[in-house]
C-alpha cells in the first residue's frame, strides 16, 4: 500500500491486520483482528491493539514470542512494504 508524504516521496506501509493475515500468522482477517484485540501482538516491543497500525519496513512484530521484521520492499500478494 502506498500512501503519498508532504515530501512528494511515497511511504510504502501495510495495516498490522493485513500483514497477519498475508504472512500466515492468523487464517482469516477475523482471526488477526482477534489476536490483535486479546493483546497478543506487539509491535517495536509495545503491546498494539490497533488492528489499522500502518507497519513500515524496519518495525518489528512479534506474537508467540516469535519476531517478524518487515522488510523494506517486500511484497504480500500486491501489498508492498
């Protein structure tokens, strides 16, 4: 997802949900709302219970005590980061 900056750049970035969901962490966008809702996930270390939160390349997201770190350019089936 892309969304233009005041700096005429674009910042590539996709909701916490959708990243679950489209890196299989959760089965259905249901299931990663849930997840996110119960407090399991955490994002750059804080508990995040925004299912919206915009991830960047670089923020770190952890459930299970598993690590995920977005990288920059990485693609989920047309959604890039």
């Amino acid at each position: 997802m892309t969304e233009p900056d005041g700096n005429n750049e674009v910042e590539e970035s996709i909701k916490l949900d959708q990243f679950l969901k489209l890196a299989d962490l959760a089965p259905s966008g249901g299931a990663a709302k849930q997840l996110i809702r119960s407090g399991a996930v955490k994002v750059n270390g804080e508990e995040e219970v925004r299912r919206g939160r915009k991830l960047h390349h670089g923020d770190v997201v952890t459930l299970n005590g598993e690590d995920y770190v977005i990288p920059k350019g990485f693609v989920f089936d047309g959604a890039s980061v």
